[in-house]
C-alpha cells in the first residue's frame, strides 16, 4: 500500500512539472513576440491613376507576410504577395519581395504602420494619414501558409560562448533551412533533419542525421547539436538568427550569410 501511494505522488509531482512547464513555454513565447507588430494592418493609401490602393497586410510572428491590393476605381483585380519581413529597427520593418526594386518600407507606429517611400523615407506631405494601415481587430486575419525559416546562417555564439574559428579544424558551424529540411556542418561532420515551426515562433528540431569524421572539435560540435536538439523557440531580424531553450535562455545566435 505504501509503495501504491508513493507512485501516485510520483504521478503527481510528474505531471506537475509538465503542467508548470506549458505555462513557462507559454510565457516566453509571448514575450518574444511582444514587441513585434504582427498582426493584421488595413487602409487606403494614395495612387496617381485611381481612386486609392486598398492595401491588407498580415505580419505573423514567423517572419512571413501576406498582402493584398486593390486599385481602386480601375480594376477589380485583387493582387496577392507573400513573402519574408525584416525588422530593419525598433520602429522601421521592410516586407521583401521576390522582385528588385519592389521591398515595402514602414514606419512602426501604435496600432499602426506608416509607408516609406522606397529607400525607407517618409513621404513628404502634410496628410500622415493618407500613408497609414491601422491594425484590426484579430478576427479579421488573411489565411497564412505555414511558416517555413530560411537562408544560411553562421554560428556566432553558442552557449553564452562567442565562436572562434581557430576553435574548429575544419571551419565554423552553420545551418541552412530549405523547405522543411535543416542542414549544414558542425564543426567537425554534416548533419541534415527535419525541423517544424508553430505559433509564436516555436520552432523543434527532429533527430539530426551526421557523417562520422573524427576530429579535435569534437566537443564543441557535441555542445552545437546539443543547442539544436533543445531549441524550442526562435527570433529572428534582418541579420540575426537566435534559438532559445524553452525557459528563453538564448543556446545558438548565428549571422546571415
């Protein structure tokens, strides 16, 4: 009977911890996101041959956006872009497009973005207004695809531990996302695996996949994997790729290439 009733505060302490451990998960997500605009921003901004753009954008917390256009008194057509956006500053974010010359600049307001003009000024006018997307309310969200990351990126930091590259025999660490396959070189061998993002920049990577070379940095490819293996969430700017644990400890900070 003793025994019964330890394996039932066991159980207990056990499920507990996961419950305790949900809510941090949580928590963290949301700080992470907090000062991110992501969101859904509407208005009507100026064109020199129609009425006005009606102009949607949808900016979610993996980076990716979606946006629709209207001219308005000229065609009916409603055209669609999707793409990455970039935290150019604390008030300054560009939606890339696939095509040079076409990125959307913003200035980051309450509530509201402003468009830039194309090197990421303000429009000179007296009507700010004219320039302005207010967000709306969450129930009015435009269908998002899946969030993907993307891009090479090269460790800087890891574990709290700035990278050197004489600390590698055979070059630094990097990681490249293509569709939903990570891969890339850790110091020593090559790895590939799968990796899925969710809500609020959650990001797990699966069961790493590495050749098998032997070489003198072998512990500090064994503490990469290690970060890679206990990442939960992510952020990322236009530069910067960080990977944080589920507490919100940052594990792997890496640079774009």
């Amino acid at each position: 009977m003793k025994s019964v009733v330890i394996s039932f505060f066991a159980l207990f302490l056990i499920c507990a911890s996961c419950e305790k451990r949900a809510v941090v998960e949580h928590a963290i997500a949301d700080t992470l996101s907090a000062s991110l605009p992501i969101g859904v921003y509407s208005g009507t901004i100026p064109c020199g041959d129609c009425k006005g753009i009606a102009f949607d954008v949808e900016l979610d917390s993996g980076f990716q956006y979606i946006s629709k256009q209207q001219y308005l008194g000229k065609s009916e057509k409603i055209i669609t872009k999707k793409g990455e956006w970039i935290m150019l500053s604390d008030t300054m974010i560009k939606l890339e497009s696939a095509k040079r010359g076409e990125d959307i600049y913003f200035s980051i307001k309450k509530n509201a973005l402003r468009m830039l003009d194309k090197e990421g000024n303000w429009f000179v006018t007296d009507m700010e207004s004219r320039y302005t997307l207010r967000k709306q309310s969450t129930a009015d969200t435009i269908k998002m695809s899946k969030v993907l990351l993307s891009g090479k990126w090269e460790l800087t930091e890891c574990k709290s531990e700035k990278v050197q590259a004489s600390d590698y025999t055979s070059g630094v660490p990097h990681i490249e996302f293509k569709s939903d396959v990570a891969s890339g070189f850790s110091g020593c061998n090559r790895f590939t695996g799968s990796y899925t993002t969710g809500d609020k920049s959650s990001v797990t990577f699966g069961m790493m996949a590495t050749t098998r070379m032997a070489c003198t940095s072998m512990d500090k490819e064994s503490i990469f994997l290690e970060a890679l293996e206990n990442t939960a969430f992510y952020k990322k700017t236009a530069s910067t790729l960080t990977l944080f644990d589920s507490s919100g400890k940052a594990l792997a900070v890496f640079n774009s290439k």
